[in-house]
C-alpha cells in the first residue's frame, strides 16, 4: 500500500491552504503521480519537502516545523487499497483535509468535534464522519493511535484509513493499520534524517504544488545549488573604498546611487516587517549585517516619524560584535541622532548580557561575561571532563566505537567534544534531565539527532562526562554556563509575571545578526523578547548556516515559536571575485546537511557574471613546497612576502590542522609584519591599514581580506578519515566543508591552498581541481 506521511506542525499549517489542499488532492488521489517517484528524490519548496521510500511511503514537512531531534509526531494517510483514499476518488478532497485535521487535532491532543460523531471502540480504533458534503457524510474514516518511546518522552503517531461506510470495517481496517504505525514511523523518520543522500526533484515536479507553495515559500528554486550562475557586483572590488562606505550615514545609503542592490533596496523600502518575521539568507559578503542595520534604524525612524515611542532590540554572538555594531550605529546615525525626548531606544546587547540584566546575576556568577569565552570555557570543560571518563574507564569505552577513536586520536577527541557540548546544552539541560540519568539513558525517543545514533553504553559515557563538567563548573566553580542563562532567562520570560510587564519591558521589534551562532537553548528566547503586541513576532534573523562552525541541527523557527517566517535571499556577493566564488559554492554544495530553509538558495543568485578583472585578481590555486629544510611556517612566511610585494595590502592565514598553528605562528611573530592573531570572532580589525591577520577557522566569520592562505587541507589531515567510524568520519567532512567555505569567503581577490612538500590536498580540493574551480600542480621553493 502507499501512505502519505505528515508531521502535526505540517498538517496544521495545510490546514485553511484551501489551494494547496486542492494541488495535494490531485497529486496524491486523482492521478496518484506524486506516490510513484524514485526513493532519494526530494520535492523542495521554501521550507516544504516531499521525500519517497523505498516502502512506498511519500512523507512531507515543513522544515520550519521540525523539532530537530529526528524523531517527529508522525499521522499518517493511507492511499492505495481497498481502505484508501484513491478508492474514493470523487470525494478524495473533502476526505483528505479531514485525514488531516484528525492528525492535527488528535497529536495535539485535542478532541474531534462533536458535530462529526467520533466514536471509539474496544481495539483501540476510532472513526468520525469522512468529509463534509453530501456524499462526504454518508461515510467515515478510521483512525489509530499510539505512541513510540516509554511514558514519559512518548511521541504520539496516528494512522487514518478510508472512506468507508460499514463502521465495523472501518474499525477492523484501522485496528490492522496501527500495527503497522511503529514501523512506518520510523520510515518517515529516515526520510528527513540529517546526511541523508538525496537529489533534488526538477522544477517542473508536482508543478501545482510548487505554484500554490511559490507564494507562501517566498523564495523559489532549487536549493541544492547545482549549475548555479553567480552575480559578483563589482562594486567593491572594482575599486570603490571600503574605508568610504564605512563612513556612509543611512540617508547615504538611502540615496538612488548607493551601493545598494535592488533586492537590498526593495528589502529595506518594503513593509515586510510589518507583516511577518523575516529571515535574512546569503553566503560570506552578501551584506546581511548592513541590511540588518538600516532594517533596525528605518524601523527606528518610521516610528520617531510619527511620534511613537518605540525600542528596539539588535543582537549579536559576543561582546566585540557588539562594540563594532554599535561603532556603526554611531556613523549611521551620525546625521540624525535620535533625540532622548523621541522615545525611540535603540540597544544593541548580547544575550548574555540581556539574561544577567534581567535575573540579576553578577558577574562573577557566570562562566565569563563574553558569551564567546563562555563557550570556549564550556568546551575547554567538556574536554577535561571528557579526557577524564577515557581515563578511568577504559573497559567501557572500548566497547563504543565512537569513544575509543575519541581516546586514540586527538582529532576525534576534539570533534566528540563539540559533540558531547552541543548534546549537555539541547538534549541533558534542554529537557531539564540533569538529574535524571535514567532517562536520558533509556529514553526511547530521540532528545536529539545525536542522541538517536547512541548505543545505551554510549548514552551512559555522555551522561558521565555531563555529571564530571556539572560537578567542575556548577558545583566546584559555582558559575553558570551560557545554557544555564538561556534556560533559566527563558523560565523567567514564561512567568505571569513577565506577561504582565511585557508590554511596557518588551521591544517592538527585534534584530538577530549571525543567527547560526546561536544554539537551539538560546533561539528560544528570541520571540520571548518581544512586548507580544502584533499578531506576528516581529523579528528579522541574518543568517548562513554554512557559517556555523560544529553546526548541529537545531529545531525550526516555527517550532521555537517564530510562525510564518518569510525568507529574502540576497542574491550577490560583494566581496569576492568570481573565480573564488565559485570554489567557495562548490566546497559547500558537498555538504549533506545544510541545504534547509537556513541556507542561501544560490539558485536565485542572477546569471550574470563578472569576470576576474581586477589587478589584484588571480585564479584560487594550490602551491606547494618543493622542500622540507624550511618547513611549513617558512613557506607560508614566504607566501606572505610575496603576496604583499605583489602590493596585498591585507592577508589572512587560516590553519585548518592545529598541529602548523605554532610553526606558522612563530616564524610570522619573527619577522618585521604588522602581524594580529585573531582569536575572539566579530574583532574589529584596522581595515584602512596593510594587515597580517593568523588565525582559525571558528574565528574568522564576518571578516574580510584581500588574500586567504588556508594552510592544512591535506589528504588524512583535514578531514581526517577513521576507516572503523563511518559516522565520524561524516562529522569530520562536514565541519571541514563548514570551515573550508567560511574561510574561502573572506577573501577578496586571491585564495591559496598551501600544501607542505610531499602532501597531497584533500579529497575535496582536488576534486575541485578536475572541475576547474583551483589551479593545481603550482610548487614553490621554501
């Protein structure tokens, strides 16, 4: 039989979709085309997906929805059959929305409405009134419930089967389908996991779906990115100062001659953000941050326009972004200063700031005041807690793959570490188990994608590792970390209390930059900031998550509490030339598991280019060096001369293998360089100034240079590979791919892929190289 597949978020969303319902019903019941298509075959609209398994299962969500735990409240549909939908075909619509206004009611646990007499029976199966209409009401569909995980973290699935007019047969037929639930679940699970291997269904699949979608989704197209056409504007790098545009007021930008792009102008002149939530996509240089700026003060001055009183609310990852943004709030406004007497306030905090302000913590009750150092200090942390459970159970971590590559390879130990944080913040602290180590141990349901991947040995490591960090930081330390603020500001902000005063304490809009920075614990708080006076919440988020270095899936927008997010796409790239460009989307379009409603749609980037003309231009390459008396800091010391005779007035030196970072380091502090480690992200760099900048890869976002040298990407270094952990080795490539494209997108004009003598590049440089994308086979003598 075939099923169609639905979380409760989507099915509610369909719901009041009269055209979509109606596209649905022909796809799936008419003529039944949209249950025949190949398995890895993925339908994408915006944030809506249609996926197909091998077991003739069609499920689709809205991405925004998802809980980002993998494991969803499942209803699901029967087609196919005797007892399906295609069996009716004449009142297959009206059945159809109520299949789905039973899954949404009933995994909400609300009840069917009296007026279509539900009934339930002693097997467990119920049956209501099939549709409305005249025919509609003379049958009934059947329903099943159940759940998968133990009583406490249970997820609720449903089935629904018929029309039917016999209720005894309808019963029997819904008796016999809930069997069959637990299994179906889990196949709809698979279909929206995280690495899954999927190819994108063509534009002209289920044509009046994506027409009905096209509206609600704002930005159409495919967003896997394949034989995408790159607009390079050649604004900044065709000579026009960035010293200059740092100076611009906002009238200056306004100004018909600005540097503004079209959709950057139509963006920031529309009423959008009177409307709904907006989310702000584009890839390194697109100019996110700066449109986010003018998006705050036009909000700012529309309502001293009219003589409102107004706040407003722009927040960013840690201190020093915050001293920049605020540093280009005062140029911005350099022209109109807002009067006190206008009541318009504009603050630009951290949210760890916002969460000491408002539970009246001091400052030495938390880890650190930045919330970048107290992540640092959380992992720092982990890893000592980590190193600690290796130690002092060895017998138990070898029987976990995962924990033994951790304990034998320090660059394993520095991945399950990230992990291991990102699994304490959402799925330990994020369900309150903190006490509960049973729980999380035999939990049934998934508390997190990571979760779900663990043997029960491995469940009890994690939990270990948790008590030894817990027992550091909170009981020894006594400090708070940065989720211990999100958690206990998000059980303030959900208090009658703060309701009360919400109107007058809460801001009127809210301005996230480098959304991808913040974790799941922390994006909570968001639309809680909010005084709750519109209908929408009245954020605007910037974001790539191709930028998210260790990026863990997180929960949709919709299901942390921002419903009916518009996307805007920007579609150009300031920075960069085109050939770098170009490298930097091919490196991420290997990515497996960033192609969501987060990430840029470079298919709406416009296909006209320009070309590499600049002086200063030059083709992404690869050098290497002939031999090893020098070694490797040496020979990018070397890079760096020339590049600089060469009059590159700003280089960047990105070490992707920490074991190059003290040899680079040192020969660079050594010589007569205007030399900056950059080690904190968003630091503001001297850019009117020739610079030598090493650093990072997690600490070069929202930067910009007019050379990258990107030393390390070697084959069995960066991604290292563990022939026995296929699921490791998966993490690696993708927080390489992550680090790769971040660092590829703050150059300007050249890009350098530096390679010691006798290495090879990895595995995803040199396929870049048989593409076209870099130069190779380039040797250089140091």
């Amino acid at each position: 039989m075939n099923y169609l597949a639905l979380t409760q978020p989507t099915a509610s969303w369909i719901l009041g979709k009269a055209g979509l319902l109606d596209a649905l019903h022909e796809s799936f019941v008419l003529n039944g085309t949209a249950t025949s298509f190949t398995p890895g075959v993925e339908f994408v609209e915006g944030p809506f997906r249609i996926a197909w398994s091998e077991s003739r299962i069609a499920a689709m969500w809205n991405v925004d929805y998802l809980s980002g735990t993998g494991d969803e409240p499942w209803g699901l549909i029967q087609l196919s059959g005797h007892h399906g939908l295609q069996a009716e075909p004449a009142i297959g619509r009206e059945v159809l929305e109520r299949c789905i206004y039973v899954i949404s009611q009933r995994l909400q646990g609300l009840t069917i409405n009296g007026a279509l007499f539900p009934r339930a029976y002693p097997s467990g199966a119920h049956t209501c009134l099939a549709g409305r209409g005249t025919d509609a009401r003379h049958l009934s569909i059947g329903y099943f419930e159940t759940h998968v995980g133990d009583d406490v973290l249970k997820q609720q699935a449903i089935i629904c089967v018929g029309p039917e007019q016999n209720w005894r047969v309808i019963e029997a037929a819904a008796f016999q389908a809930g069997r069959e639930l637990p299994t179906l679940v889990q196949t709809a699970n698979q279909l929206i996991a995280p690495g899954r291997k999927v190819s994108v269904a063509k534009r002209d699949t289920l044509s009046k779906i994506r027409d009905h979608l096209s509206p609600f989704s704002e930005v159409n197209g495919d967003d896997r990115g394949d034989d995408v056409d790159i607009t390079i504007t050649a604004t900044d790098i065709q000579g026009r100062s960035k010293h200059l545009a740092s100076g611009l007021t906002y009238d200056d930008w306004l100004k018909p001659d600005s540097s503004l792009t079209p959709i950057q102008r139509r963006i920031l002149e529309s009423d959008g953000i009177y409307r709904h939530p907006i989310r702000i996509l584009g890839p390194g240089g697109s100019g996110k941050t700066l449109l986010l700026q003018l998006l705050a003060l036009r909000r700012l001055r529309a309502a001293a326009g009219r003589g409102e009183s107004i706040r407003v609310l722009y927040v960013v990852h840690n201190h020093a972004m915050a001293q920049m943004v605020k540093q280009r709030f005062d140029v911005l406004m350099s022209d109109r200063i807002l009067e006190p007497q206008s009541n318009a306030l504009l603050e630009v905090k951290t949210l760890s700031q916002i969460a000491r302000e408002q539970l009246d913590l001091a400052d030495a009750q938390v880890i650190d005041i930045d919330a970048e150092g107290a992540k640092d200090f959380q992992f720092e942390s982990v890893q000592d807690a980590l190193r600690a459970v290796l130690g002092a159970q060895p017998e138990v971590v070898s029987k976990s793959p995962l924990f033994s590559a951790a304990r034998d390879d320090p660059r394993a130990f520095t991945v399950v570490s990230l992990l291991l944080m990102a699994e304490i913040s959402i799925a330990i602290k994020g369900h309150g188990l903190e006490r509960d180590k049973k729980r999380y141990i035999q939990s049934a349901r998934s508390l997190s994608r990571f979760h779900g991947l663990l043997s029960e040995v491995e469940r009890t490591l994690v939990f270990d590792v948790f008590d030894k960090y817990h027992h550091q930081v909170f009981e020894t330390l006594e400090v708070l970390d940065s989720d211990d603020l999100a958690i206990s500001l998000l059980g303030r902000l959900r208090t009658p209390i703060w309701e009360l005063r919400r109107r007058q304490l809460g801001y009127d809009h809210v301005f996230v930059d480098e959304t991808q920075l913040f974790n799941e614990n922390e994006r909570r708080l968001i639309p809680l900031l909010t005084n709750n006076t519109r209908e929408f919440v009245p954020v605007v988020l910037a974001l790539d998550e191709a930028q998210a270095i260790y990026g863990q899936s997180a929960a949709g927008f919709a299901s942390l509490g921002i419903e009916g997010i518009a996307n805007e796409s920007l579609a150009s790239i300031h920075r960069s030339t085109k050939s770098i460009v170009d490298l930097a989307f091919f490196v991420i379009q290997r990515s497996t598991d960033l192609f969501g409603p987060d990430f840029p749609n470079f298919t709406e980037i416009a296909s006209q280019l320009q070309p590499d003309s600049h002086p200063l231009a030059a083709r992404p390459r690869i050098e290497a060096a002939q031999g090893e008396k020098q070694g490797v800091g040496k020979f990018i010391l070397k890079r760096v001369r020339e590049l600089r005779k060469a009059n590159i007035r700003q280089v960047c030196v990105v070490v992707h293998a920490d074991q190059y970072w003290d040899s680079v380091a040192d020969e660079l502090r050594k010589a007569d360089l205007p030399l900056q480690l950059l080690l904190t992200r968003g630091e503001r760099l001297p850019y009117e100034k020739p610079l030598v900048v090493l650093t990072k890869p997690a600490y070069v976002g929202g930067q910009e240079f007019d050379a990258v040298i990107l030393v390390g990407l070697e084959q069995g270094l960066v991604p290292p590979r563990f022939p026995d952990n296929d699921a490791l080795s998966s993490a690696m490539e993708q927080q390489a791919l992550r680090e790769m494209y971040l660092a590829l997108t703050r150059a300007r004009f050249q890009v350098i892929i530096a390679v010691t003598h006798g290495a090879a590049v990895n595995g995803i440089i040199a396929e870049a190289a048989r593409n076209g994308f870099i130069d190779a086979g380039q040797t250089q003598g140091g």
